[in-house]
C-alpha cells in the first residue's frame, strides 16, 4: 500500500503466467487486507472471464456478469456488492471467451475511470486470467497502473516470468512478484 501511495497508483492487475499459480486467492486476500486499513476504500473486481472465481472464493453469488457494466450498459451501483464496508466487489458468473475484445474496448475505459471516480477508492484490484494464456490481460493493460504477477514454486519456471516481464515492458509497471506454495528446505535461511 505504501508502493502504490508513493508511486500514485491506484489500479492493479492481479495476474500469473498460467492457470492453477493462485490468482484468485491472493487477489481476494490482498483486497480483504486493504480493506482492513481505516480510512481505505478498495473495489476487487473479477475480470477473469475465462474462468471467474471470485465469488466462490467469496463464498458468494454471482446472478449477473460485468460485460453489461464494462459496455456501459449498466450502473456501476448495479453490479457492486458491498461485503464490508470497505470493500466492493465486482463479481462475474458468466465466461466470455471474446473477453479480450471487451476489456479493449473504449466503453471498458470509460467506465473504470467513472467507477473509480465515483467510488472514492483507493485501490481497485483486477484478478485477471493468465497472461501466457490468453490475450485478455494485454488488452487491459493500458488500465491500471501496474501488475502484481503471482507465481507457483512448485510449476512457474524462470523462463515464463522472463516471459511476462518481456510482455509487462513497456505497458505498464511491474509491482511485484509473489510466490505461492515455495517448497520447503532443509537449509532454511539464518
């Protein structure tokens, strides 16, 4: 949070190279910290139309999709929910294999620039599907400010985060690494 203070960032793609790194959970989990910090207001929006797993990780429902919203066609107040009072979630029940040329489109930008304006938030937190994947999480890009890429020790190999560095290069900034499920050691560091 003090990164993205400093740094004037407020949007941040939550993403990995393939399927099964832990997205989903690390998205939902940095979004229930955030909301945490008095005074914070954060959106965790579930823009992996591929596979759309925030509302199961949320143990909620999700009775709609958010292609309505990102095309304009409907209220950002229609597809918010509010689990605490921190945080807003936008939820998707529905797959879209043509995710890629909603989230490109202008009615995408026009409308997460409305919704963070009118929403008063501090971040917003897009759980994304796998960069190497699909070509999704290029086509959203040019909206957020930069890209926590999550990476699983037991099945992400050096070559594909070289990868996604080389495809982050020049669209938007890299705001971190986090592994998930690191393997134990008998040398633990001292």
């Amino acid at each position: 949070m003090h990164t993205l203070k400093a740094r004037g960032w407020k949007r941040v793609a939550v993403t990995a190279p393939a399927a099964g790194c832990g997205t989903t959970f690390t998205a939902v989990n940095l979004a229930l910290s955030l909301a945490r910090v008095p005074g914070s207001r954060t959106i965790l929006m579930d823009m992996n139309f591929r596979r759309p797993g925030v509302a199961q990780a949320l143990r909620m429902q999700a009775p709609w999709d958010l292609a309505d919203f990102l095309s304009g066609t409907v209220r950002m107040e229609d597809r918010l929910l509010r689990p605490l009072p921190a945080l807003a979630v936008g939820l998707n029940g529905t797959v879209d294999q043509d995710a890629a040329e909603l989230l490109h489109g202008c009615s995408c930008a026009e409308a997460l620039d409305g919704m963070m304006l009118r929403s008063g938030a501090d971040t917003a937190l897009f759980d994304l599907p796998p960069v190497l994947e699909h070509d999704d999480t290029a086509a959203f890009l040019p909206q957020v400010d930069a890209v926590l890429l999550i990476s699983d020790g037991t099945s992400t190999t050096a070559a594909q985060l070289a990868a996604c560095e080389k495809m982050l290069a020049g669209q938007t900034q890299l705001l971190g690494v986090v592994l998930n499920r690191a393997g134990r050691t008998d040398h633990p560091l001292n």
